[in-house]
C-alpha cells in the first residue's frame, strides 16, 4: 500500500460495520451508481436518496427513496442504514447534520462547508498551511466597490484573471476568463452581487490529482499522482503514471495526508493541483468524494476509489492503493450521441485491446453531459494513452 499509516491522533469514534450492512447514499448520480456496484460487491445492500427513480445509482440500488432533502425523507434513510455516504459535495450541509444524530453518516458536514464555499476552503487550506492559488473574495462584484475590488486584484495578479462564483460551480460553470479592464467589468456586473474569488491563472506545467483515503480509525492512503487534461473547462483525459518526478509525486503525497488529516476526513478525497515550474505543486481545489479522474483506478489499481470508500466509511482496513498497470481514461460525453439520441458504435471501440466501456445508465444525452467513459490498460503509460485515443476515435467516425 503507497504510504498507508494510522492517526495516532484521531479523534474518531471507530466502528466497523461489516458486509451484509446497508449503506445509504445522498444523491443519486454516476458516482454513486459506482459505489454502490463495489459495495455490492462486497456483500453491502445499497439505498439512495435521489430526485429520479432513473438516476445512475437508483438503477443498482436496493432501495430507493424518491424526493428531496426533507427531514421525513432523511428519517426514512436513516431508518435503512447502517451509514450513509454522500454523492457529491453540493448537499446541504444541515442534512448531514440530520442524518448524523441517527447514524453514522461521513464524510461530515464540516468538510462540506468547506467544500462547498470557494472562499472558505482556500482560507483554510491556506492555513494549514499549504500552497492556493492567489486570491481574493468579492462579495458584491457588481458593486462600484466590488469593481475597485476586482481591478485591485488584476493589478496585483495580472491580466488574464479568473473570476469564480464563491458557490455551486463545478465543470466551468459559473466561472469567467477576463482578459482586460473592460472585460473585467462586463462579468461583474454580470455577477452582479453574487460572492465571487478572483484567482490569479496560472501558467502550469500539468495538471494533476491525488486521491487520498481516511478511514474510521484514521488510517490514511495516497493513490499515485494523476494526469489530467481539460476540454471546455470539463476533464476529458487522465491518465497514470502522471509525468511528475519523485518530488513532485512525495510533495502530492504530503499535501493529501495533511488536507485529510486537518479536515478529519472519513471516505476518499480529492486534491486538484498544478504543477507549476520553479515553484512545485499549487491546489486548485479539493472534492471530498470519489473523483472523475480517479475512474481509471477500477481498472488500472489494485483498489478501485470506489471500493476504497467503502471500505473507509465502513471502517474497514483500507486497501493496496498500488497500480496494476498504467492506465488512461476518456469522458464520453453527450455530444457523442446523434441529434436522434443514437449511441455511438461502443462494438467499434472494444475492438481496441485493454479498452473497457462504462455507461452510466442515463437516457437523456446532451452535449457536455457526462454519460460514461472508456479506460484502457497497457504495459506503458504511452500505450494506455494510445489505446484509449483509439477506442474514442472509433466512436467519433
């Protein structure tokens, strides 16, 4: 297991909770829809809160609970579980809250206030402290002193700057590149008097993601570093072994252990970062969840993300986060798909060797719309990487 050790100082209550116990999940999308197929795996029955009967994970589930976040929606989930794990980091906290006076329910809704505010988890990475990118929060944009506010940060980064809404935004939603002064402008009042970060771009060499694992007993594990490429503000491709040295990779390693030692995690996490010349690694952000680069861990890891999250929130031993082999990912999202909702030819691409096909069970494909993803394995990272681009291209003819 890559760098695995316990908490000497945790200060959580551990208690295991073996398979043939319920696991409830908040959300129903495509990353829940993959915890559940580990969890069920390994012997775990499987109930989701969600807003559609058809969602990803209400498609493998046990049990479905229709509906929103409701105190008798949340009671009835709680009255099936054994331990409840959340989907995705935009929940409201004081559902967590709930659900944590009636069972045990991680990770805990401190880490999602952080998570969930752009503003507050900088500040508090910042004072672990560990290396953010440059910043400065606006909280009326629009405002004439919201714009002398912004104009000072773009005299002190520099031109282009990039504006962020405070909360909700994720894949480039809510986010604005502003190349000059008069751009600058145009997108604050566009804000208008919605919290904003202004952060300073930077000119990285790669973009990367470590995986970072925290169980009950504080037992901590580190996957290897990820690369990453973006399309459209929406990762596209990773890929493992990232190119980064050994420093690089120990210094990714140290920032994990920390965010999830300070934070208390209890489940997976993951630290977004740029590798930066001359300067080592910056976090761009953290998700307290299973990650869409991390996908390529089911196939290419001895411990998929998914089973690792599991096993963290049960307060089972965690696993061997060592790779298999090197392994590369694709995002195929709904623009594949004909104007007719035709799929694309998926027989073409598994003609590839070392491919496997993920669809997550949505019916509706629209462009951007993430639906599923192809992982291709090989004896060298270069390999993997050819044989995934081949297997997409396929789809694409």
């Amino acid at each position: 297991m890559l760098n695995a050790k316990t908490d000497p100082d945790s200060a959580l209550n551990p208690k295991t909770i073996r398979p043939g116990a319920t696991i409830g999940m908040l959300g129903g999308g495509q990353l829940g829809r993959m915890f559940f197929l580990a969890a069920k795996q390994m012997g775990y029955h499987a109930v989701v809160l969600t807003d559609s009967e058809g969602s990803p994970a209400a498609l493998v589930a046990d049990s479905v609970i229709v509906g929103d976040y409701t105190p008798q929606n949340l009671e009835k989930l709680a009255s099936q579980c054994d331990v409840v794990t959340l989907e995705f980091e935009n929940i409201p906290d004081a559902a967590v809250q709930h659900l944590a006076k009636r069972v045990p329910t991680f990770p805990p809704a401190s880490i999602l206030r952080i998570a969930q505010d752009r503003h507050l988890e900088k500040r508090t990475l910042a004072e672990m402290p560990l290396p953010v990118t440059p910043f400065r929060t606006v909280e009326h944009p629009g405002s004439e002193a919201g714009i002398k506010e912004l104009s000072e940060a773009a005299a002190a980064f520099g031109f282009p700057l990039i504006l962020k809404t405070a909360r909700s935004g994720y894949d480039g939603k809510g986010q604005k590149k502003v190349a000059n002064q008069e751009e600058l402008i145009a997108a604050a009042n566009e804000f208008g008097n919605e919290r904003i970060v202004a952060e300073k771009m930077i000119a990285f060499e790669r973009e990367v993601s470590v995986l970072v694992a925290r169980n009950q007993q504080g037992e901590t594990a580190v996957y290897p570093l990820i690369e990453n490429q973006h399309r459209n503000h929406i990762l596209a491709i990773s890929h493992s072994p990232a190119a980064a040295s050994p420093e690089i990779e120990k210094a990714a390693v140290q920032i994990a252990e920390t965010v999830a030692k300070k934070l208390d995690l209890v489940g997976i996490l993951c630290v977004e970062l740029f590798e930066v010349p001359g300067e080592g690694l910056i976090i761009n952000e953290i998700a307290p969840r299973p990650h869409n680069s991390g996908h390529l861990t089911i196939e290419g890891s001895s411990t998929s993300q998914f089973e690792q999250h599991v096993r963290a929130v049960c307060g089972l031993p965690l696993g061997d986060t060592s790779p298999r082999c090197p392994a590369a990912m694709f995002n195929l999202l709904g623009d594949l798909w004909g104007d007719d909702g035709s799929d694309p030819p998926f027989e073409q691409a598994l003609t590839v060797p070392g491919v496997s096909l993920h669809l997550y069970g949505k019916t509706e494909a629209r462009p951007g719309r993430k639906m599923g993803h192809l992982t291709a394995v090989g004896k060298t990272v270069e390999e993997a990487l050819r044989r995934v681009y081949e297997a997409y291209e396929l789809l694409v003819e």
